[in-house]
C-alpha cells in the first residue's frame, strides 16, 4: 500500500512539472514574438509632413513598408478631393484586424500584430489612428489658403492659353504648308512626263492639301488628348473629368478591340469562303460571256439566257456562302441576333410581295422569250419597242419617245403582241379598211386599192397584197386592205402613207369613202369629194336650176 502512495505521489509529480514546462514554453514564444515586433524597425505613416502612426507587421503578403505606400497613397488621393473634413469615417472589426472606410473608400486595414507593441487594445489603437487622420486633414485644408486657390486659377488660365498658341501655331504652320503643297501639285501636273497625273483624282479640289488637312485634324486631337489632363489637373473638382471621360471612350474601344482580336480566327474562315465563292462566280461569269459571244454553244441554250442564268447562279452561291458563313458571325447564336434576323425576315417576307411576283415574272419571261430588246410588240394597251428587259420590270419606248416601265406581272397576266417575231421571214400584214357604197362596183374598189398599195413604199413585193370583203351594211360595203411589210418599226409610217395613197385613188376616181354612220342622200347634199378633184361638183338641184335658167 505505501509502495502504491508512493507510485502514485511520483506520477503526478511529473504531470505538473510538464504543464508547468509547457506554459513556460508558450509564454516565452509569446513573449519573443512580442520582443521580435518590439526589436523589429516600425515603419511610419507620413501625411504632409506629419508622422501619423506605425505600422509593425506584414498583412498577408504586404510587407509593411508597401502596406504604408499604399496607405498614404490612399490619404493624399483623399485629401486632395476634400474641402471639408466630414465624419464620415467607419471602423469594421474583424477577428483580428480592424478595417477604417471614409465615405466607403477604403483607407486602410490594422491588426493585431499592428498594435501589439504599443500594449493598448486594436480598437483603441485603431480610434487614436483614425483621430491623427482627421487631425492632419484639418491641418491641410487650413493650409489651402486663397494664394494656393489663386495660383490654381492662374496656372488653369497660362495652360489654357497655351493651348490657344498651340493651335494658333498649328494654323499657321498648315496655311503655309497648304501653299507650298499647292504649288508643288500644280507643278506635277504641269510635267508630261509625270505619273502624279494619272494617279491624282481628277476634280478642282487638290489632293495633296486633302491629305494635309486628314494630318491637320489628327493632329489636333492628339494634342487635346495630351494637354487636356493637364488644364484640368489644378482644380480639385476638375482633376478626375479627363480621365473619367478617357475612361468613357477607353472602354467601348478596349471592347472593340477585343472583339476584334477574338474574331480575327473567324474572319480567316470567312475570308477563305469568300474567295471560293468569289472563285465560282467568276467561273460562271467567263462562261456567261462566251455564251453571249457565241464561242460556247450549248444545245437548246439561248445566248440571251447566259446572263440571267448566271445572275441567279450568282445568287444560289451567295446565298449558301452565307448559310457557312453566319456561325462564324460574332454574336450569331445571341438572341439578339437571332431576333433581329426573325424581324428582317418577316419585314422582307410582308413588304417584298409584289416584288418577289415581279421576280419570279421575270424569270418565266427570260426563259420563254416572248419578245427580245429591239422588238415592236403590244403590251395591254401599249405600243412601242422593248429598249431594256430585267427581273422586275420592262421598259419600252413608245411611238411618241415615251418611255413607259411596264412591272413584268402585269406583263404576264395580260396579252402580248410581237410585231417583230415573224417579221424578218414572213412579214407582217399591216391593214386598213374602207366603206364605199353599193353604188360602185367592188371591181372598181378592188383596183383603187391595189393601186394605193402599189404607190406605197417600204411594202414587200415578196409577198402580194390581197382584199378582203368584210361586211355588206346598210347603207356600204367593208373593204379591207392587207399588205405586207418586213419594217416593223415604220409600221406608223407605213399605216399613215397608205391611207393618204387610198385617199388619193379614191379621190381621182370620183368614189366617195362614206365612213359607216354617212349617209349618203342625193337630195341635194353635196359629194365629200374634193371639188378641185371632179370638176361637176355641183349637186343635183343645182344642176336643175341651170338647165332651167340656162345657165352652163
């Protein structure tokens, strides 16, 4: 039993001389941190000539004397904006450092290790650092006295009108460059020999000065953009104006830039699809024009096909480089762009009708050639010859020089006539009709016109021309005329000389041309035949009178 109270008086013995050891350990290494902070140089925050407190330790990977830089930084950027000092100031405490904020700009951090050596708490240490701040803040909006405000105001006005000599110069200096480049420039043109003559746009403006005033402007701007930050850098609530709106421009370029510089693979793509479509374009293209030319022939393949054919091949291309082409868009697969693509596309779909109908006219009328450019034909109600044919519309000139745009949907929906189509081999059948009365034998009338036709020129001998009879009225027969004729773009001429030959023939004969609502009363109206043409004109009652009274 004693040998066990002895065992037991031994072990605890040893226990409490290991605790003891232990807080012995830790108390020291304590108190060496401290005595390492206290032995270790402080490093000392300076405000316009004023030592403010001290910093000690590292924060994170700050060491002290790049934690006190960035501090005073803080407070001259501060003390410049202010012209009064507010309490604004707010201190945040964490577990083990301390944060001080004015307005919510943040001025410094603190912690422990920071105050350790002074042997007072961190939040009064913190408190007794953010009283010395506001102290000297005071003491340097004191110092900003009216000579500090008035040469502010004087160094504002010199750089300004620094500014005004500048451009003044500038002025002067491209005035007397503008003349000197002027003369230079007529002199080039005056040389023969010169290739400055070719290659200078042609225009009484001067191409040299043009490119003076592009350098003149660029100039002037780089100078505000480097002097501006200056004129406005002496007043405190001018100081940030330039470099805030710098900072306006600067972000949408950077934005651009980038985009660009992100794009540039894309843009690669894009190019190379370009350039085969560009390359099967102008495969199609020099097949066209041999086609036109006639040096390629195809069988059942019109020359005057090649041209449209090849414009909507050009299209079809087109249009599948830019299906490959759209992913490789910046901003393709946004909804944005999507939108917007849905928007255009419905905007076409509703406000391009009538010009898709026209379109697709014109694409039927290409390939089933009812007329050809120089052809007389008859559209509707107009007369005249086709002078341009295109997918949308067709112009035609008219017999009076009118140029009348014809859309081509109205042209398919409604009946054509082709004066030239057969003219060239068969001819065409101009005619022209009279009524002549029962009176005169259709022999008679038959020989007149023939005799017209025969007086008329530029008619076809080829072909002979022929009567026909084509109604018995009441009161006159119907004659009609055809004759032949290859001259379609005289048929006006041709219609206009022929009545005037039947008006004469007639006229020599004594045969009276009753048009169909004349009626022709031999009561005593006179002939309408002209009286220089039969000599007895008189009508019949005249001729009574004269025989009674004797008359010759």
């Amino acid at each position: 039993m004693k040998k066990q109270l002895l065992l037991i008086v031994f072990f605890f013995s040893f226990f409490c001389i290991g605790i003891i050891a232990q807080n012995t350990d830790t108390v020291n290494i304590v108190t060496e941190n401290i005595s390492t902070l206290s032995e270790q140089e402080p490093v000392y925050i300076i405000f316009q000539g004023d030592t403010l407190f001290p910093l000690y330790a590292h924060f994170g990977p700050f060491t002290p004397e790049e934690r006190a830089g960035v501090i005073t930084d803080h407070l001259n950027s501060l003390a410049n904006e202010l012209t009064t000092v507010e309490d604004s100031f707010s201190i945040v405490d964490k577990f083990n450092y301390s944060l001080v904020f004015y307005k919510g700009f943040s001025l410094m951090s603190i912690s422990d290790e920071d105050v350790a050596p002074l042997g007072i708490p961190r939040t009064q240490a913190v408190k007794a650092y953010v009283e010395s701040i506001k102290t000297s803040f005071k003491k340097h909006i004191e110092h900003k006295s009216a000579k500090d405000w008035l040469i502010n105001i004087g160094l504002t006005i010199l750089t300004l009108f620094g500014l005004v000599i500048i451009f003044y110069l500038v002025n002067r200096l491209f005035k007397w460059l503008n003349h000197r480049l002027s003369q230079y420039e007529k002199n080039l043109k005056r040389k023969r020999t010169s290739l400055f003559r070719y290659l200078a746009p042609k225009g009484p403006d001067s191409f040299f000065i043009f490119l003076s005033s592009i350098v003149k402007y660029a100039l002037i701007i780089l100078i505000l953009v480097l002097y501006l930050p200056l004129l406005f850098s002496f007043m405190p609530w001018t100081k940030g104006i330039v470099e805030q709106f710098y900072g306006y421009i600067a972000d949408p370029v950077k934005f651009v830039l980038y985009g660009i510089w992100n794009f540039l693979p894309n843009l690669f793509f894009i190019i190379i699809i370009l350039l085969i479509a560009r390359y099967f374009v102008r495969i199609l293209s020099y097949a066209s024009g041999e086609i036109e030319k006639e040096k390629l022939k195809i069988k059942g393949f019109h020359k005057d096909w090649a041209k449209p054919t090849t414009n909507i091949l050009k299209v079809i291309i087109y249009a599948f480089a830019l299906v490959f082409i759209f992913p490789y868009l910046p901003g393709s697969d946004s909804p944005a762009f999507q939108g917007v693509s849905i928007f255009l596309g419905v905007l076409f779909s509703l406000g391009s009708t009538s010009a898709i109908a026209n379109l697709v006219a014109g694409i039927v009328i290409t390939y089933m050639r009812p007329f050809m450019i120089g052809d007389r034909v008859k559209i509707g109600t107009t007369i005249g010859t086709v002078v341009e044919k295109s997918m949308l519309v067709t112009k035609i000139r008219t017999l009076k020089n009118e140029e009348v745009t014809i859309p081509n949907a109205q042209i398919i929906n409604t009946h054509l006539l082709n004066y030239s189509n057969n003219a060239k081999e068969l001819g065409i059948i101009l005619y022209t009709s009279v009524t002549i009365g029962y009176d005169v034998p259709w022999q008679t009338v038959n020989d007149l016109l023939l005799k017209a036709a025969k007086k008329t020129k530029s008619l076809s001998r080829d072909n002979k021309p022929f009567i026909l009879h084509k109604s018995l009225n009441d009161f006159y027969v119907e004659y009609e005329l055809n004759v032949y004729t290859r001259q379609v773009n005289k048929m006006t001429l041709l219609y206009s000389e022929l009545n005037k030959n039947i008006l004469e023939s007639f006229n020599e004969a004594g045969v009276e041309i009753l048009s169909p609502h004349y009626n022709a009363l031999r009561d005593g109206n006179p002939s309408t035949i002209h009286s220089e043409e039969i000599p007895d004109a008189k009508n019949p009652v005249e001729k009574v009178i004269d025989k009674v009274t004797g008359k010759k």
